[in-house]
C-alpha cells in the first residue's frame, strides 16, 4: 500500500447506493476501497466489478448490527496494516414498517 493512499470504508456496498459510493471514491485518486456487505458472495462480485472499473478494493464482510461483526471487521483492519481510515461512508437502507 502506498503510504499516502487514504482508506476509505463504505457500508452495504456490494450493490446500489452503496456500490456507486464505492466506485465513486475508488476512482478517486489516492483513495482505496474497502467494500463490505452483509453477504460475502454480494460483496466478492462487488469487488470484481470495481476491477474491472480500475478501482483498487478491498472486501470484508461486515453487518454494522452486529457487535461482533464490527469487532471481526476491526480486528481485519488493524491485522491488514491498511493503516487509519481516511473516510467511512455509511450506507443504511431502511425498511417501512405498516402496521397491521
């Protein structure tokens, strides 16, 4: 990794929203990509797809509900030697509930 490369983490990024986030700051000069999602084959296609767009990422499974997914994540990150996050783009979609 260059060390003037910033890293930048964006949530439920393997499609949609998430993924134009992703790409968009992957084209950015100096910016790495970290993908995450919820479903690691979603997330592994994500990451080839940017590759094929000549964005450099990363991908790490990661489902900011859970405790101890947050926790895996972080202990991947400092184990990566990725270095300090320049940037994370939280990417939440949220569901309407009606009541019955």
């Amino acid at each position: 990794m260059n060390m003037q490369q910033k890293i930048a983490v964006v949530t439920g990024s393997s499609k949609g929203l998430g993924y134009a986030i992703a790409r968009k700051l992957g084209q950015t000069e100096g910016i790495r990509v970290v993908v995450t999602s919820r479903n690691e084959q979603q997330g592994l296609t994500a990451q080839e797809r940017l590759a094929t767009e000549g964005v450099e990422a990363d991908y790490q499974t990661l489902d900011v509900a859970s405790d101890e997914s947050v926790e895996q994540f972080t202990t991947w990150h400092h184990c990566t030697g990725l270095g300090k996050l320049y940037s994370k783009a939280r990417n939440v979609a949220q569901k309407a509930f009606q009541a019955g």
